[in-house]
C-alpha cells in the first residue's frame, strides 16, 4: 500500500510538473494582457525612456493590434486552460493531450507572429541606444528563465529523492 501511494504521490507531481510547464509563460495578471509580455512588457517600454514622440509611435502601433492580439492572448489562454484539463483532470486520453497540446501550439504561434509583427514595426522607432538596451534585456529575461527552470528542477529532483521508495 506504501509503495502504492508513493508512486500516485510521484506520478501526481510529475503531471503537476507537466502542467506547470504548459500553464507557463502567462500573459499579464488575467492571462492576457493583449500579448504585450510575450515580446515586450510594459516595463521594458519604460525602462526604455521614451520620448513623447515615440510613445505616441508606440501606442499607435500596439493599438493597431490591440483587438486581434487580445482575442489570440484569450484563444491561448483557453488552449493552455485545455491542456491542463487533459492533463489533470480527465481520465488519460493520449490523443487528447495530444490534440490539446497543437491547439496550444497553434494558438502560440499566432500569438507570437503577432508580438513580433508589433516588434517589428517598434524597432524603426527606437534609437540604436534603446535597441542595445533592448537586447541587454532581452539578454537578462533569457538567464532568468533559464534559472528558474534550473530551480524548479533541482526542487523536484530534491522532493523525489526525499520521498521516492527504495
């Protein structure tokens, strides 16, 4: 009976380990905030310093997709809200998950063209300064992901060797 509740404890972290990384990644505080974390966040905008002229710029060009990105940021939203369902809730279906995980894929894809449509059209707007600063962020965000996924997976691999039978 031990073993038996060890490995429905090991097999409960595991799809919560999964389904951590598929809910990962949220855009804003709702899970939306129109996209805007996925390629560039409002404090990045900030930190950049600018002028009057180029947050006129910067507001007309993310308004411009505004409406479309918040429609693919909630479409994501549900995609990931699907994948966790199939994951922790329903009986396990491997062609759900499956199926659950493209709907995802395709619901980031469209999310991500669209950040990098705006992207695109915000860099021109930018000093050569502000890009560097950009990428130096950009740099920053990278390393900080990469620690917490770092952590995160040294604290299961702690919690599993604590509890794991043997």
């Amino acid at each position: 009976m031990k073993k038996f509740k060890t490995a429905g404890i090991i097999a409960l972290s595991l799809a919560i380990l999964a389904a951590g990384t598929a809910l990962a990644g949220r855009f804003g505080k709702d899970g939306h905030d129109f996209g805007m974390k996925g390629f560039m966040g409002f404090g990045i905008l900030r930190e950049l310093d600018l002028s009057e002229t180029q947050k006129t710029d910067a507001a007309n060009i993310l308004m411009k997709y505004r409406d479309e990105a918040i429609t693919a940021a909630d479409t994501f939203a549900a995609a990931r809200e699907k994948l966790a369902d199939a994951i922790l809730i329903a009986e396990f279906n491997e062609g759900s998950v499956r199926l659950a995980v493209r709907e995802l894929a395709v619901a980031g894809e469209e999310l991500a063209v669209l950040g990098a449509k705006a992207v695109s059209e915000l860099k021109p707007v930018l000093t050569p300064a502000q890009l560097e600063l950009l990428k130096q962020k950009q740099a920053e965000m990278k390393a900080k992901m990469k620690d917490r996924r770092a952590s995160r997976r040294s604290k299961i691999d702690n919690w599993l060797k604590t509890h794991i039978s043997r």
